[in-house]
C-alpha cells in the first residue's frame, strides 16, 4: 500500500514539473535587463541602502537627534551634530548632522534606525549593488546618503 501511495506522490509531482516545463520562464533577467535597476525587482518594502531625505524646502530632515543610532542593534551608525546658524541653514531645526556614516560592514539591514527616525530623515531606498572587495568602501558617508535637492524638484 505504502509503494502505491509513493508512486502517486511522485506520479503528483512530477506532474507538477512537467506542467511548469511549458509556462513562461519566471526568473528576472538580471543585470541584462532594461531599466535604471538592470531588470531587477523589488517590491516596495524592500530594504536598501539608506537614503537620507530634505523636506519640500531643500532642508535637510535628520536633525541630528541621535535616535537611529541608539536604535541600531549593529552600532554602526554614527553621527556628528552641528548647529544651525542665521548664516548657515542645513536643517529646519536647532541641528543638523554634520557627519553621518553607516558603515555596511556590520549594517543588517532591519530598518529600526528608519522605525526610530521622528522626522523621516533616514529611509531605505531600493540601491543593492553594494558589494566591494574593500571594507573601507562600505563606510557610507553623508554625501553618499543624501538626497540631491534636484530629486526634490523632479518629484
Ligand atoms: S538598518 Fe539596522 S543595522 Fe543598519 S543602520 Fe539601521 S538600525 Fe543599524
Ligand atoms: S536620521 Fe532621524 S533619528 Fe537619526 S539623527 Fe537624524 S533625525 Fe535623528
């Protein structure tokens, strides 16, 4: 009895393998494909390298509060804070973060520094070619993160 019912699993899989064999191939066709993304896709949620935003004035968001880094499990964000003056204006607020580095060499990805943010500043984008064969490249600097002001206009 117990051949039988092996038989008909795989009689069952099998049947599966072969009705796949004749649908349209399911795989993306990455990095040859078209597009900005070379025919990757990611769904939205997805979490990429960070992206440090400005709000509709050209400031910069992240007002150097320190929240993302005392939520980040890997301790590998680190900021400076500087003040804002009348001269001077980088944030909306008191601060601005003069330094901000995320080093990916120890970065997992989890998203709670972007959970931790209270105005939004630092968000995951969809980058993902990150890799390199120098741990010194994987240091991700402000200038790297931050929004360039003509993405604002084009939104
Ligand atoms: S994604 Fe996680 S590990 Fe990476 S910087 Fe943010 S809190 Fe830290
Ligand atoms: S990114 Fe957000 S949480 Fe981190 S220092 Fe800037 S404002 Fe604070």
């Amino acid at each position: 009895m117990s051949i039988v019912r092996n038989l008909a699993g795989i009689a069952k899989g099998m049947s599966i393998t072969f009705g796949e064999i004749l649908e349209p191939t399911q795989v993306e066709n990455y990095p040859d494909g078209k597009g900005p993304l070379r025919g990757a896709i990611f769904e939205q949620r997805f979490r990429g390298a960070h992206v440090l935003q400005r709000d509709e004035n050209g400031l910069e968001k992240c007002v150097a509060c320190f929240l993302c880094a005392a939520a980040c499990p890997s301790n590998c964000i680190f900021i400076e804070a500087a003040e804002n003056t009348e001269e001077t204006r980088i944030s909306s607020s008191e601060r601005y973060a003069k330094v901000y580095n995320i080093d990916y060499n120890r970065c997992i990805f989890c998203g709670y520094c972007v959970e931790a943010c209270p105005t939004d500043a630092i968000t995951h984008g969809h980058g993902f070619e990150l890799a390199t064969l120098n741990a010194t490249n994987l240091v991700i600097r402000k200038a790297d993160m931050l929004l360039p002001v003509a993405a604002l206009t084009a939104k």
